[in-house]
C-alpha cells in the first residue's frame, strides 16, 4: 500500500495532477491524501457561507465542502477500487502542514501540480512546488506541469553531474519507477567542466550502474553549457523524454535551477513529470565503503 499527498487548491492544474496520479498508480493499492490549506482572507466573500461565523470558521467549511466535492469528483471520474481517498484540511503553512502529515501518514510521494507560462512570464516551477521540494526531506516530489496528460514513462532522465555518491536507498524510488513501466533510465551527466571525469566522478558512475542493475540503462553526456536547464529541455525534447528525475543535495542542479536569477535567464519551465529525490545523507558505513573501494582502485 503505498501512501501518496497531494495538495490541492482545486484549481484544474491540481485536478490534473490528480488525474495523473491515480493513472501512474492505477494498478497499485493506495491512498491518496488530498490536502487543502485555506487562509481567511482568501474566502471573506465566498458565497453560500454564512456571514454570522467568523471568517477562519468560514475558510474551514469553505476548504472542507471543496474538498467533499473533490472526491465525489474524483469517484465519478476516476474511480478505482484499489484507491483510497482521505482529504485534510490545514489552516497551517503549507511547508508545516506537509511536515506534519508526512511524519504522521508515512508518506511514499508527494505529486504537486506546477504553473507553466502567466503571459510572457516563464518559470521553472510553482512557488508552491519549490517550497515543498526546498524544505521536504526523506520523501520524493513529483512535480507535473500544467496540462501535461498522462503518458506510460517508458524513457526516464536522471540529470547529474556524478559528483555526489548516492546510495541504493535513495535512488529506489526512480528505480522501483522504471521497474514498474519497463522503462529505460538515460543517465544524462551534465559536463560542467572540460576533460575527463575524475576519480571521484567515475566511483560514483560505477555505483550508480550496479544500483541500476536489471534495469535498461544508457549514459548519455551533454557538453559544458552556459545553461543547464536548457541542455536538459534540448535532451529530454530529442528523446522522448516523459520524465526527468534528479537528487536535491547541497549545490545540486536543482538548487541552482530554482534560484530565481538563473530561473529568469534561461527563461525555462517544466514540459514534462519532474521527479525530485531528496538526499538521505551519508552514513559512516557507506563513507568507509566509498574510501575502501576508491584506495583499492588506486
């Protein structure tokens, strides 16, 4: 039984995402926990709520009544009897709220709608969506994009740069992912700096293929570019990329992708489901193992 959060603002781009999460896990027993944050001052003149309560009473009924429509919706037009539904409502930050239901609920994935274009304005994702991805831990993040419909993930992306070791724990998700579907998984190593990859780079290279083991894997290298986003959407437009999936660490891709200088100079956002791993640190046993197999290679 897998346990799957998404928030919600009951806008069609959470519907979608909503839409493609029950058909990723179509055939997989879940729950699904719709949360809804609401703010007074968002719903002082909501109408049908009554006027002689107070407004954080009225966001409530307003957030709980959305949220019961949300799920006769969600019966009526995606029903699975392998899929349960349970909705909560927060009056909380949506960083806290997630936190907490996370540590209660034992949450497997986060799935968030993200925002595309607003005019002539791009961005790489939600405000919403890189809070979550900037402060959640221990729990991967799937972002997807406005009116992206669901397509089988048969050819994954995982951007890196192989200068982090990862251990098997962390890259589960995206290898139980590409078991599911029979996908391919094209690791794609972001040349940053000319020559070749270093000791270092090609331990972590190493590892990454024994943990992607019985799994289609192929290395692809993209050359020093000024913008990595861009590199990316080149890629994954090239391929038939229907997912791309990175590691949050400590001055990862996805840190320098979500600062907001570079998020406006290369004017990029989200075509297709981006997948966010969060690090679960390295223990003393994996860092003894990395210095044991990197001082044998010597």
């Amino acid at each position: 039984m897998k346990n799957i959060l998404i928030p919600t603002d009951f806008s069609e781009n959470a519907w979608n995402a909503i839409r493609y999460a029950a058909e990723l896990f179509r055939d997989l027993e879940c729950t699904f926990f719709l949360l809804n944050i609401y703010a007074p001052a968002l719903f002082q003149s909501v109408e049908g709520v009554p006027t002689d309560i107070g407004f954080e009473d009225a966001s409530k009924v307003y957030s709980l009544n959305e949220l019961q429509q949300l799920e006769s919706r969600i019966q009526n037009e995606i029903p699975n009897p392998k899929h349960q539904y349970t909705s909560l409502s927060s009056y909380e930050f949506l960083t806290v709220a997630v936190k907490n239901i996370l540590e209660k609920e034992k949450i497997d994935l986060i799935i968030m709608g993200t925002k595309g274009a607003t005019g002539a304005k791009e961005v790489f994702l939600g405000s919403n969506t890189v809070r979550i991805i900037k402060t959640t831990k221990y729990c991967p993040v799937l972002a997807i994009p406005e009116g992206c419909g669901f397509v089988t993930p048969s050819e994954i992306a995982f951007a890196t740069d192989f200068k982090r070791f990862y251990s098997k724990n962390e890259l589960l998700p995206l290898v139980d992912l590409a078991k599911s579907f029979d996908a391919t998984i094209r690791i794609v190593y972001v040349q940053q700096e000319e020559g070749s990859l270093t000791q270092e780079q090609r331990f972590n290279l190493g590892m990454l293929q024994k943990y992607f083991d019985g799994v289609k894997h192929y290395q692809h290298t993209l050359t020093k570019s000024d913008s990595v986003a861009e590199s990316l959407k080149v890629f994954t437009k090239e391929l038939d990329i229907y997912l791309l999936a990175m590691l949050q660490y400590k001055h990862s891709f996805i840190e320098k992708l979500t600062k907001e200088p570079i998020v406006k100079r290369v004017v990029f956002h989200t075509q297709i489901p981006f997948l966010v791993i969060p690090e679960l640190g390295m223990s003393s046993t994996i860092r003894n193992m990395k210095k044991n197999t990197q001082h044998q290679s010597v």
